[in-house]
C-alpha cells in the first residue's frame, strides 16, 4: 500500500480540497480524516484512560511479568 501524508485546513464552505497528489488519474483512494486540534495534554489524558481501562480487566490482573517478557521477546524476535 503506498501512503501519502499531508495537512490541509477546511476553507470557509467547509470544504477539503487536496491537490498535486503523488497518485495517477484514476486511482482509488482511502482518505483518513483525523482532527489535529488536541493538544498534547489531551491526547496524553486520552491515553492514561485508555490504559486504566485496559489493566482494569479482568484478564490483565492474571498475566505475569514473565509471560509479559516472554511476549516482549517473541515480538523482538519475529516470531
């Protein structure tokens, strides 16, 4: 999958208009809107409660610090 990143801001008639893309005439495209208005602070808060969530289950109160270092190095090692 070829990828193309670039900011553009909405005009007046809330309109986005993407010009001089690296893509040939005709080309099917997904177009991803994501809103860079959060600040920092917000995503980190976004962040930490995502997290809180996530060790709050049940499933993640059972798994050891072994079994995590088991998964980090699996990871690491392609397996």
């Amino acid at each position: 999958m070829n990828t193309y990143k670039t900011y553009v801001q909405i005009d007046a008639s809330g309109r986005v208009v993407l010009e001089g893309l690296p893509f040939p005439e005709g080309s099917l495209l997904e177009v991803l809107v994501v809103d860079q208005t959060h600040q920092p602070k917000e995503r980190v808060e976004s962040w930490q409660a995502l997290m809180r969530h996530v060790q709050s289950l049940p499933q993640a109160k059972s798994i050891t610090d072994e079994e995590i270092a088991a998964e980090i190095e699996a990871q690491r090692s392609g397996q």
